[in-house]
C-alpha cells in the first residue's frame, strides 16, 4: 500500500482536533454520551494523542520506504 503525504495529514489533522477538543472538555469538566460510552476530554486527548503518534510513524515509514531521496522535500 503506498502511504500518501494527504494521509498523514488528515490524520495528524484529526489529531488536533481531538486534542483541541479534549482540552477543552477536559477545563470544562463536561462530558458526553456517544453511543452508551461516556466521552471527556481525557479521552479525547488519549485519541489525540495517538492520532499524533500515528502520523509520526507513519512519516517514518514514508521516509524510509520512499524511492525518491528528496521526498520530504516534495
């Protein structure tokens, strides 16, 4: 599967959002039920977090696998 520069993106795009978000509920001390399971801000920052971590390997594996040198340079 060739990994695109727009995938890591849009996932260390949605690992911001998380973070944004659950930083906020998190000050807020607010809460929401989605779908039987309680959602606070701690978890949305454990989501981001991981989103992050994704992308970053994800960046890794891109660099090492890639053909090109200059790929981060595209």
């Amino acid at each position: 599967m060739k990994i695109k520069f727009k995938h890591i993106a849009i996932t260390a795009a949605f690992g911001i959002i998380a973070n944004t978000v659950g930083a906020l509920l998190k000050i807020l001390h607010w809460e929401f039920p989605v779908l039987g399971i309680k959602i606070n801000g701690s978890t949305l920052l454990i989501l981001g977090t991981i989103l992050w971590i994704l992308a970053a390997i994800l960046l890794m594996i891109k660099a090492i696998t890639a053909k090109n040198q200059d790929v981060l340079n595209k």
